[in-house]
C-alpha cells in the first residue's frame, strides 16, 4: 500500500518499518529516526544517515544525500516533497 494523503514524514517512515502495508497501531509507533532505523535495519544512525544506508549501504557519510534527494532516490522518483516520495514507496 502507498501512503495516504495527509500523512505525516514520520506516519511514512513507520508505514515502511512497518513493512509498508499499513500503520502500526499508535502504542507502536517510533520516533522518525527509530523508524528510519529500523526500515534501514541499521542502529544508531541519524536520520539521514539511515535514509542513505537504506539507498546504499556502501555509501559513505561523506556522500550522503539531503534529505529530499534521498528519499526520491528510495521512491524511484525526482521533485517530490520528502513525504510525498515515501508516500509512493510500497515497502
């Protein structure tokens, strides 16, 4: 499932650590970076830092993308609002 229209960056975030196909349950919720985290299946990066790990691990902290590109660079998409282009990602 894409994402709603109305949602929040961090609704998405845990949409897609949630494993894309719906929300969790609100006592499920995580903070945007921990659902970053966890999409990403890394721990103890920031958020942007988890976005580009999910886009390529190999990337280096020095490469790492802004947080628009990044997240168009997930969805497969250019131009969009960071929410919008998680908003399009299924999983």
């Amino acid at each position: 499932m894409a994402g709603e229209a109305g949602s929040t960056f961090t609704d998405e975030l845990n949409r897609l650590a949630n494993g894309g196909a719906s929300y969790p349950g609100l006592a499920s919720y995580l903070a945007d970076t921990g659902a970053a985290n966890e999409w990403a299946g890394t721990t103890g990066k920031a958020l942007l830092g988890a976005l580009n790990y999910k886009a390529d691990p190999t990337r280096q902290p020095d490469e790492y993308k802004g947080l628009g590109a990044v997240c168009n660079e997930l969805a497969g998409t250019t131009d969009l609002s960071p929410v919008d282009a998680l908003r399009s990602i299924t999983s």
